[in-house]
C-alpha cells in the first residue's frame, strides 16, 4: 500500500489555524492520509487531539540569520533593479545598532549584501545559508526523525520561517518531496520566500504570477493555485449564532447598527487609537445630530495584548463595544499567540452582524466581503502622530495594492472630517458597485469558489505523493 504519512510542518500559529482549523485536517484524512503537525511552535496541540511531534532541538546556524537579512536587502535590490521601481525600499526594515552585538551583525548584513547584489550572488547567498544549516545538529536531528518517521511529503504551512529551512534540507537530502504554502497575500513583494520547496501552493493565478516575477528559478510545474483556507470560516454557517444570541453575548444593543473596527498591531499602525477615536466622535455625533442609533465593535489585532486603546474604550464607553480576539499568548513573543476554534467562530459573528469594517490597508476587507459588507480604509495622517515616522500613505504604496480593480473596491476615509459623512454614505446609502468591485479585488486575490481550497490541496498532495 502507498504510504502516505503527510507531515505538516508548523512553525507558527497561523499555520495551525489555516491547517487545523479549516477543512484540511478532516479531508486530508477522510483521504487516506495519516497527518502528522511536526510542531516547531511551544502551541500543545496533542491537547487539542492533533497528532504531533515536537521539534525541541531548534538552533539555527550562528551565521544564519545574518545572511538571511542580507538574502532579503539583496532581493529587494534586485526588485529595484528588475522594475526601476523604489517602492521596495519601503519594504526594509531598519538596522540596529543599539548595541556592540547588533551594531557588528548591521556592518555584517550591510557588507555581505553590498557584496552580492547580482543574481549570481544572491544564488551564491541562497546556496550558503543552505550549506550553514546542514552542519547543525537541528539539522541532524531533522533527518534522523524523517528517517525514523518515513512521511511521504513534507508540507510547510508558511515560506517566511527560517527555523523551517532546516527540516525541508532534510527532507530533500532523503528525497522525501517539500512543498510550501505563502501564506499571505502580500508576501512576495517583501522578499519573505525564506525556504525553497519543490512545490508551491498559492492563493491564485495573480500570485503565481508573482512568484514566477520574483523567483524565476521556480517552474511553472511547481506552482498549484489553491486559494487560502483561511477564508473557509466565512462559509460555514453552521457557526454563525442569531442576531440576538450574538448581541446579548457581547453586550451589544440590538436597537443598533455596529461599525467595525479593526486594528493592526502597533508596528503597522502606531496610531491605530486615534483611529479608533475619530471613528467614535462620528458615531456620537451621527447618534447627536441624526438619532442614528450607530455603535462601534473594535476587534484589535490577535497578536496585541497592550493597553494603548484604554483611554480611549473609557472615554467612548456608550459607543464602542470592545470585542477581543480570542487568542492565548503561551510567551511574550508575537509568534506564540495561540489561535483558537473559537475565535473562527467569532470572527464569523463579527462579520455578519456589523455593517462594515474600517481598518488601514488589511486583508480584512475579505473577510468582510465573504459576509457581503463593505469596508472603508483610513487614508489619512493624525495631525499629533504618536510615531512622526509613520506615514499611512506608505501603506498604500506597497505593490499588492496594484491588485485592485480600477472601479475602487473601498470606501477611501480622506480625513477625521469626513468620518461621520462616509460611515452614514456605507450604513444608510447605496454600497452595491463598491461590494461588486470588492468582490472582483477578492477573486484576483484568492481562487473561487474561496471553500474549496482545502479540498484542493489535498487533491494536489495525493498527485505528488501518487506520482
């Protein structure tokens, strides 16, 4: 019989969510697959009734992660390069120098990449860090469970995690087959393909393309457009509760209409409070001026657990309802925020029963857009900025926003001013072309129909497993 132990490889807790909690598990194993998440995460997911292995024994290379910096800058050169386009310096994040280690790691990365800007140099960067990892004993202990193991494929749910490259390397050396998810869908302009696999899935035929622009080194034979299964929640209705159920489990007034908002972590948008507070002033001024009956859900980001909104949450009390995100930090690092079942369901509530979302340039326009409601992205600079270096224009700027149709698929908010003017035009006006451009951008985006992409994936595994 064909063997076909199916090991997940995960390295984060968007991993698990895409593929634990979406249809992948239950159809990768109703087809005969025996899945195994090989867990490079502190997440308990045997609790959770997953079958798993541990990777404990996880020490990259000393050397690694300085030319993974220096593999990034050379990639975002190379853009340059390629498209006479700056808009990719917007990607760089900047050095360190804080201290004599990080200083020295800076001059490194800076030299190493002023070296190796070409395409034969970024080959030669590629082919060291490759050479690096397979003289750690992560890497040995890599192969030695593989060999133990025995998978028939090792899919990685996230291309952007170093500490991923070394159980792929293994893999490759025993001829065991490696593919890989992108995660997100504007990753690939940032120059985050971390990992090299022998197959690719991505969300569609725009991000194929993409893959292709920036990596010319992979084949078309090993590129599957999938879709993304995090969007597979938004279609189950099984989870969705009643109005009333969800209103008076949140402490929502049903007489209401609710406007979402939803942040992004503090690197993204610093001043996502002020945000929050423009949204409230309008909502208190429609109820004043207009007996609008308007409420506010805020949703943060899963991965934010400061108190920056506090001040805000009290001084707005009567107009916004703080809905969090029910994820569970296992430390204090972003990438061990555990996401939970209930949250899925939750976020699936959200979307149904508020009117729109406002947020900065997030992929949760199609989370909203699922649910057919419209959203509305912040256009606009505080005039007392809480980081003077942030700048929200740069967000729109970045090339996945190249992707839009050319009818706009959002509601643009230019201004604190027009707030009120804008959330009235989406909760009470006509939204129809808007939805209908959203939904155009959406299907760019990510292969329809959006619940077939675990079935999908699986089809494409069995094909390489069976051939």
């Amino acid at each position: 019989m064909k063997n076909k132990k199916l090991f997940v490889l995960l390295p984060d807790g968007v991993g698990f969510r895409n593929f634990a909690y979406s249809s992948f598990y239950k159809l990768a194993v109703k087809d005969g697959f025996d899945v195994v998440f090989w867990n490079a995460t502190s997440f308990p997911l045997s609790e959770l009734g997953f079958p798993e292995i541990k990777i404990n024994s996880l020490k990259l290379h000393p050397l690694t992660d300085i030319y993974k910096k220096a593999k990034v800058q050379v990639e975002l050169n190379l853009s340059i390069q390629r498209a006479n386009d700056k808009v990719y310096d917007s990607y760089r994040f900047p050095f360190s120098y804080s201290s004599m280690k990080q200083a020295a790691k800076s001059v490194a990365v800076t030299l190493l990449t002023a070296a190796n800007s070409s395409e034969s140099g970024w080959l030669r960067i590629r082919n060291r860090i490759k050479k690096q990892e397979r003289k750690t004993a992560y890497y040995q202990h890599c192969l030695e469970t593989l060999q133990k193991e025995k998978p028939s494929i090792v899919f990685c749910t996230n291309q952007r995690h170093i500490n991923t490259l070394a159980p792929l390397l293994a893999a490759n050396e025993l001829g065991i087959p490696t593919a890989t998810f992108i995660f997100s869908w504007d990753n690939l302009p940032k120059a985050t393909l971390v990992v090299e696999a022998d197959y690719y899935f991505v969300w569609s035929d725009h991000m194929k393309k993409e893959l292709q622009y920036y990596y010319p080194y992979i084949q078309s034979e090993q590129i599957f457009v999938t879709g993304s299964p995090q969007f597979e929640l938004h279609f189950n209705k099984d989870i969705l509760l009643s109005r009333e159920v969800f209103f008076n489990k949140h402490h929502l007034d049903i007489a209401k209409k609710y406007v979402c908002f939803s942040g992004n972590d503090v690197t993204t948008s610093p001043d996502d409070p002020l945000y929050l507070e423009d949204i409230a002033k309008a909502v208190r001024t429609l109820n004043t001026t207009e007996n609008s009956q308007l409420g506010v859900i805020f949703r943060k980001c899963p991965v934010d657990f400061s108190n920056r909104y506090d001040s805000v949450l009290k001084k707005y009390a009567k107009e916004i309802v703080s809905i969090d995100p029910l994820w569970k930090p296992l430390s204090t690092t972003w990438n061990s925020i555990f996401p939970t079942q209930e949250d899925n369901v939750l976020l699936n509530n959200i979307a149904e029963f508020s009117e729109m979302v406002i947020t900065i340039g997030s992929s949760t326009i199609f989370d909203f857009i699922s649910h057919k409601k419209p959203c509305g992205y912040l256009k606009y600079n505080q005039e007392k900025q809480l980081d003077t270096a942030w700048d929200v224009y740069t967000c729109y700027n970045y090339v996945h926003f190249r992707s839009m149709p050319q009818e706009s698929p959002v509601f643009w908010i230019n201004g604190a001013d027009e707030m009120a003017s804008k959330i009235k035009e989406v909760v009470f006006g006509d939204k129809e072309n808007v939805l209908a451009n959203a939904q155009e951008w959406f299907e760019t985006i990510n292969l329809h129909p959006v619940n077939e992409a675990s079935a999908r994936m699986v089809t494409v595994i069995n094909n390489i497993v069976n051939n």
